[in-house]
C-alpha cells in the first residue's frame, strides 16, 4: 500500500502536475478474451528444477483476468497449487515472477508447488472495468474466487493462498469463507487510507514509492514490466499505473483484525520486514495471538519484501511453510 498519509499526498501532489490526458477514463473491454501464450522460460538462468511460464485467463463476473502459472510440465499428478495475490501498486507478475533468479513463484516450484499469481480487476493484463468500485474488497475476493475455481479444477490437491499489502486483507477474507490448505499474509494492511480517488502513477513516482532498499536494477524492470504489461497504461501520457478508488475505500477500516484471524482453521503464517513501520511488530504479535495455528516470522527489510534483498529470504520461508503444511483442506 502507499506508505502511509505523508508518501501518499506526495505522490497525490506529484500526479498532479500530470497532463490532463493522463487521466482519461477507461473505455468498455471488449469481451472476448486474450489467447493462453504458453512461454518457455530461457534457459541461462534455470530454477532448481525444468519450468514453464503460461498465462492464461479467467473469468470474474463480466471481466477476463491474467492469471500466470510456473509449472513443471513433467509433473504428475499435479502438485498442490498456490494463489499469489498482489498489493495495491503493481500487478501480480511485477511483484511475484520478474525473471527466473527473481521469482517467488519459482521458490514454491523448487518446494514442489505448482504456483500462480493473479493480475486483480484493474491491474496488470486483466480487463479494464467500468464500475467505480474496481479493486474494491467484495470485488477483490470474488476475483481470488474466480481464480481458485479455475485452478481446483486441475488440482484436487487444493490450493494455498499468499497475499502481499492489500492482496493480504483480500486473501484473508476469502479464507474466512472458503476452504484453503494454508494462509500466508505479508505485510498486510492495518493502517486506514481514506483516499477516494484514483492514483495515477508514473515511472518516476513509482520508483520513489519503491524505496531506497529496492535496487535500481530490480526497481527498473519491475516498473518496466507493470507499465509493458498493464493495458490501461498505453491510453496514458506518460505511461502510468492506476491505484484503483475502490482500493482506497476498501482500507478506510482495514478489515483484517485479530478476531478474523482467530476464526480461521487452516496453517496461518504472518511474514513481515523488521524495519515494516505499516506491520509493526506489534501488530504481528497481536494478530498472532489468535490462535495456535497462527505463525510469525521476521525477515531483512521494510514493507516492500516482494522487491527487497530480504524477498529471497521471505520467499523460501513462505515456500518451506507451504511444503510442510500438507495438503488438507481446512
């Protein structure tokens, strides 16, 4: 999520000097959807074991979303699978899947996962909407359902979920009402952001939003990426990404609290920075205190893990949690 009131009004501020052009409402998506493109991973940097790269797309109410895929084609029967549900900010492949040596996904494919990640209504290679409250928290969590329907379909092992920032509060709500093998909630939100409007985002704004901890190597083709791949952004000058209103509402009263924890059954394991001011500490702790099924862990960094030295770290925890976890339902 935007780092807190006083990073958001800069960004908000910076957005303003935009060209009025970069605030073009979106027009209708058409209704078919794009073909699966099925890509080779290249060869000079494999992961621990032969993978695949393959986005398809599934269908949430009236909207078509990106959901990518790393999998081992030699795989039978199909391992357990893992949804990963992205921020506020960039799309879920920029966040989870930038290259091989930089993957999360990759990560739960070395542990034996066949992983996914999911570009939310509004963000990334998904559809445009229409409605205002694109991204919001009812609409976010169907999204998540859509998506674990299509991937339970072929894994009857089940399907664990992880979520980042507002992707956390989205997954955990989703859990609450339906069956999931294991949670895993990274640096979610606590903190209200009552901002009703959309944010638009440009390379540079972007960038400053990543922090000092993110490489420039790693910041630039993340940025690269989200800006390539997000279908709304080639209608913007300069090309920007869009934090969706609904998003904004939504974390008015975050919604992710120690009694919804407490009512969840499945594997729960709470990842956060040990410098992350928005998932102090604190709050770890309290959320934790809901139950026994409940695990804590600190890695290196801030609230940006997901692009941060400390993210390898987190994604092999995050991995070696879902491999000892097992594949029961809860």
């Amino acid at each position: 999520m935007l780092h807190g009131a006083r990073s958001l009004a800069a960004l908000l501020a910076l957005a303003a000097l935009l060209p009025a052009a970069a605030w073009a409402r979106r027009t209708a998506p058409s209704p078919t959807p794009p073909p699966p493109t099925p890509t080779p991973v290249p060869a000079a940097t494999p992961l621990l074991r032969p993978s695949t790269v393959r986005d398809t797309h599934v269908a949430s109410g009236e909207l078509w979303l990106r959901l990518r895929e790393r999998l081992d084609p030699a795989a039978t029967p199909p391992p357990a699978a893992v949804l990963f549900v992205h921020g506020s900010v960039f799309p879920g492949v920029p966040t989870f899947d930038r290259d091989n040596a930089d993957s999360w996904l990759g990560a739960a494919l070395a542990k034996g996962l066949d992983p996914f990640a999911l570009d939310l209504d509004g963000y990334g290679e998904s559809m445009p909407p229409l409605a205002r409250d694109v991204a919001s928290l009812p609409r976010a969590v169907g999204d998540v359902a859509a998506a674990v329907a299509a991937i339970a379909a072929s894994h009857p092992r089940g399907v664990a979920l992880v979520g980042y920032d507002y992707g956390a509060d989205i997954a955990a709500l989703y859990a609450a009402t339906h069956p999931v093998t294991a949670l895993v909630l990274v640096a979610p939100l606590l903190q209200p952001d009552p901002i009703e409007s959309e944010t638009v985002l440009t390379a540079p704004m972007l960038r400053s939003w990543l922090g000092e901890e993110v490489s420039e190597a790693v910041a630039q083709r993340a940025i690269a990426m989200a800006l390539l791949g997000t279908r709304d952004a080639g209608r913007r000058e300069p090309a920007a990404l869009v934090v969706p209103a609904g998003v904004f509402a939504s974390t008015a009263q975050p919604p992710l609290t120690p009694n919804l924890v407490a009512s969840l059954s499945m594997p729960t394991l709470l990842v956060r920075g040990r410098l992350d001011a928005i998932f102090d500490g604190d709050a770890a702790h309290a959320l934790a205190n809901g139950g026994a099924h409940v695990t804590v862990i600190e890695v290196p960094g801030d609230h940006r893990l997901p692009w941060e030295p400390g993210g390898a770290e987190a994604a092999r925890r995050i991995a070696d949690f879902l491999s000892a976890t097992g594949t029961k339902v809860h």
